[in-house]
C-alpha cells in the first residue's frame, strides 16, 4: 500500500483523532470563559463523528486492499464495521446530557473519540500487534471514562476495570510471543500457514489460551468478566451503553477475523494423535469459553436488583451465543455472529435509553414501576429492547439466535453448544419478564413525573427503528454482509 493510499485509506481515523484535538482544545479554552463549554464540545464531537461517518461511506464501494504486514485494511469488511461503530458511537453520544446540573467534565468528549478511534482501528487490521494496540487505545479510553463520575463507586469499578485489564493484556502479549515463536509471524494469514498441518505443542496450546484471554476480556466472555457488573453499573449512563455495544462489537469482529483467517479453518490439527473428539485446539477453547458464558451469564442474571448489572449479566450470556456462531469456523458462522452482534448492540443501547430517566431511582429494576401508565411510548420501547434480547420472534434478536444455532447445526461437534443455547434462553426468558413485570404489571407508588431526555428519546427512536427493520427484513442485513465478506 503506497503513502496516498494509506492516508486515504486511514482519512476517516485521521478526521476522528484531530476532532477529537480541537474539541479538546475549544473546551480547555472556554472552560473559564462560558457556561456553556459542555454544549459546545458535545455538538462538536457529534459533528465530528458525523463527518467521520461520511468519510467512511465514501470508501464503501472500495474494493479490500492491505499492506504487507495486514497492519491496516480498508474496503471490504473493514468499511462495514467502522461504520456500524461510528453510528453506535453517535448513538451513545446522544445519551449524554450536557446542560444537566450534574455535567460530564469536558475531557469525556476527547476520551470517548479515541475509545472509539481504537474500536475502528481494531476492526480494520488483520495483525495482532495492530489489533493489540488498539485494543489498549481503546481499553485505556474507557478505564477513565469509567471514573469520570467522581465517586467512591465509580473509582472502585474503574480500578477493578483496570486491574482484570492489565491482566488480560499481559496475557495476550505473553500468547502473542508464543504463536510467534510457533508460526513466525504476527499477521492472521501468516499465521495460518505457520501453523497449517501442525498438531497442538504446550507451548502452541499456552498460546491460544493467553491470547483468547486477551479477547474474553475484551467482549466480557467468562473467565475474565468480573469487571463488567461493576463497570455497567457505576460508569455514567453513555459510557455504559458505548461498553455493551460499540465494545463488544469491535471486539467481536476482530475475534471473528482472527479465528477465520487464522485459527479454526487452516489452524492445529488437534491434540494428540487423533485430536480430542477430532476438533482442533481452537474450537476446544471457544466451546469450553461458549458454555461457561452461557451458563454462568444466565443463572447470575436472576435475582439482580440493579437493571444495569441484569444488562451487564446478560451480556456476558449472549457473549456466549456470539462465540457459538464463531465456533463453526466457516463464513456463515462469520456472518451470523456479525448480524447477531449488530442488533444486539442495537437493543441494548435502547433498553439504556430508557433507563436514562431512571437515574435518581439508582437503576433499580423496580424503579420501572408502572413506567406503562406514565410513559407509555418509553413503556413500549422498552418491551421491544428486552423482548428482543430475550430472542422473540418477529423481531431481530430472534433471528439473531435462529441463525447462529443453525450454522452450528451444520457441524455434529457443535449439537450439544446449541443445547445449552436453548437451554440458556429459557433462564433468559425468566429474568427478561421479570423487568416487564415491573414495567406493565406493576402500579406506579409515586406521582413524580418521569423526565425522558430528548436525546434520550431520539437514540431510543434510532434503535427501535433498526431492531423493527432487521427483524422484520433480516435478509437484508444478512445479504449486506454476505456480499461484504465476499468482495
């Protein structure tokens, strides 16, 4: 890739990072100077992600180009999930309130450009050392944004944040130098034909273990999903929804290249002479990480008091269903996972939206109490987010879930995932009506009237519309991404 073609290639992040300066700058200057600096720096960073969003559209016909080292690829995939992230982003910003009493200092805005400025690097490059710099551009991002609520809660969940991320990363570095050393190199597909025909060493295996550590943390996978309960719960509102959805999706594509361009396809034979159950040492990780998500994002579900730790809960479970259609190894598991984790990114973010006039109710679930005679619309909203998550049809979140287990269908090995799948649902099920009870069934025991923001109702009008749209028309996101992949 020659030097024009790079900064073409990279016009978008180069937008986002100098936006990112300049607000940062107008807020430093204004700070003493007017009220109203807040105002001005969020509508400049909702300019400014507008306009990285236009320049992301102006690559979309582009066919996929890479340099040597796969460090940076533009068109193809790399379009698509920049812009699915930028809009998330956009999304999310629309959740901050900037003239509330209580205000966001003005260093958010800069930190949440570069959060998602490491989220769209991630999604663009196919090299572990690229992805794992940006993994940290945006991880460090959030620690911050994490605390920026200026309490004993907050710095506590930023701080555990923090610690199971530093973890994580040393993790992924250590694995990082071991396929290394194994493969002899750092690029996906040079690292599928080191490894191609191999059978799985110690040191291979402590490998894919660390570096799959690496990635679990990143989309709040068991084992290393302690701090996402905390983190849901006590980061501001924004900052919250941009984790569950911006954060798991970039993290899930990433995944999703890795594993299909590197691992599970071209990637170990297996352990021992035959392999165990004639899988490979990949899929042996991703089913084991699969199942405990599933199993224990579900069961802790049930019981929670705190809405925002039943979203963070229930995260870690679809995180398992997500790694179920990466299982498959074949781009139609790609494709499903890609479509399952757009929606779900969508739905989530809605279900924050509405919460966003629950604030004083310290997002408790029976803080909902008879939402229904109200705020009817916000009532209603709701009940499509959660039943979306629950995974009822007509709506996306049902063929989300359809779609993943029948790849996984396609594969005998992969029967008993879909098992605990469906049997993972059915808790589902439980904890989601749980919420609309309190929400429809429940009667009001205050007569406070119920504040709902105006951006808060226009990031609810965007998600309800996208959750009724792919529900309704699913083949049309799918055969997007279908003709995407196949570019």
């Amino acid at each position: 890739m020659k030097a024009e073609q790079l900064v073409s290639a990279l016009l978008p992040e180069i937008w986002l990072l100098v936006s990112a300066l300049i607000t940062l700058l107008v807020g430093v200057w204004c700070e003493t100077k007017y009220a109203r600096v807040n105002q001005i720096c969020h509508w400049m960073s909702v300019v400014g992600l507008l306009i990285c969003g236009l320049l992301v559209l102006t690559q979309w016909n582009l066919p996929m180009t890479t340099d040597k080292h796969q460090m940076l690829i533009s068109g193809g995939l790399s379009v698509f999930a920049r812009l699915v992230i930028v809009v998330l982003a956009l999304v999310c910003l629309l959740l901050v309130r900037p003239d509330a009493e209580r205000k966001l200092p003005i260093e958010f805005y800069f930190l949440f450009s570069t959060a998602t400025l490491g989220m769209i690097l991630m999604a663009s490059t196919s090299n572990l050392l690229m992805a794992f710099v940006a993994l940290e551009l945006s991880s460090l991002s959030l620690y911050v944004l994490t605390a920026l609520e200026h309490d004993r809660k907050s710095a506590e969940g930023s701080f555990k944040y923090f610690i199971l991320g530093a973890v994580a990363s040393a993790f992924m570095l250590f694995g990082m130098s071991y396929i290394y050393g194994v493969s002899g190199s750092l690029s996906f597909h040079g690292i599928a034909q080191g490894l191609e025909g191999e059978h799985v060493s110690m040191v291979l295996l402590a490998g894919m273990i660390f570096v799959m550590a690496g990635f679990a943390f990143k989309i709040a996978s068991v084992p290393f999903h302690f701090w996402a309960p905390d983190t849901y719960q006590v980061a501001p509102l924004p900052v919250s929804a941009f984790i569950a959805s911006a954060s798991k999706v970039a993290g899930f594509i990433l995944l999703g290249r890795f594993l299909l361009e590197a691992g599970l396809p071209k990637g170990v034979a297996g352990i021992g002479p035959e392999g165990v159950y004639g899988t490979s040492g990949w899929l042996i990780i991703i089913s084991v990480m699969a199942v405990a998500s599933i199993i224990f994002g579900n069961i802790a579900a049930i019981g929670q008091k705190s809405f925002r730790r039943l979203l963070a809960y229930s995260a870690i479970g679809h995180a398992g269903y997500l790694l179920i259609g990466l299982a498959s190894g074949t781009e139609e598991g790609f494709v499903a996972t890609l479509y399952y984790v757009t929606v779900y990114a969508f739905a989530v973010i809605g279900a924050f939206s509405i919460i966003a006039c629950e604030e004083n109710t310290d997002d408790r679930i029976d803080g909902l109490r008879g939402l229904m005679s109200q705020s009817p619309i916000a009532a209603m909203a709701l009940l499509v987010f959660i039943l979306s998550l629950a995974g009822v049809p007509p709506l996306a979140g049902f063929f989300a879930k359809f779609y993943v287990f029948v790849v996984a269908l396609h594969d005998t090995r992969l029967v008993f995932l879909v098992v605990i799948g469906l049997l993972g649902s059915v808790i589902a099920f439980y904890y989601y009506l749980a919420v609309l009870k309190w929400v429809f069934v429940k009667d009001a025991n205050t007569d406070r009237e119920r504040k709902w923001p105006l951006g808060a109702r226009i990031s609810a009008g965007i998600c309800l519309t996208v959750v009724l749209i792919f529900g309704l028309f699913p083949s049309l996101l799918l055969e997007t991404i279908t003709l995407i992949l196949s570019r």
